[in-house]
C-alpha cells in the first residue's frame, strides 16, 4: 500500500495567514469605500456667480446684437468678464 505524504504544518499557516489578510482587507476596503464615494464638496455660496448679474449682462448684451451694435456687445461682454 502507498503512503501518504502528510501536508506541511508550515505551508497550512502561509494558507491560513494569506486568508486572513485578504478577508482583512477586505473589510477595510469595505469598510471605507463607501466614505469615500459618498464624500460630497459643499460650494460656498460667495464662490458661486450671482445668476441676476449674469442675466443682466446677457440681457444687455443681446439687446445690443439685436440692434447691430457688434463692437458694444463685443465691449460690453469683455467688460463683463473683467
């Protein structure tokens, strides 16, 4: 009858070592990632544009195209970027 070999203890505990540190950082992962995709960035209100301000500017802006006044439009705009 053959014998068999006997597995080593040694390569048993790698096995086992290898299996706990994946199943560790697979908590971890788990743990974190949900923290970090769900992380929102709150825009100050002062660092947004005033919506009334740019809307008068594209109103006057327009009215001078609609009355051919190309170089005032143009300059109006400039400015406005200034």
């Amino acid at each position: 009858m053959p014998t068999r070999t006997q597995p080593s203890p040694t390569r048993g505990r790698s096995l086992a070592v290898s299996l706990a540190r994946a199943a560790l950082v697979a908590v971890v992962v788990c743990a974190v990632l949900p923290a970090v995709l769900g992380a929102q960035v709150r825009i100050p209100d002062e660092a947004l544009p005033d919506n009334g301000e740019l809307q008068r500017v594209l109103a006057k802006g327009h009215e001078l195209e609609s009355q051919h006044r190309w170089g005032e439009a143009l300059a109006h705009y400039e400015h406005a970027l200034r």
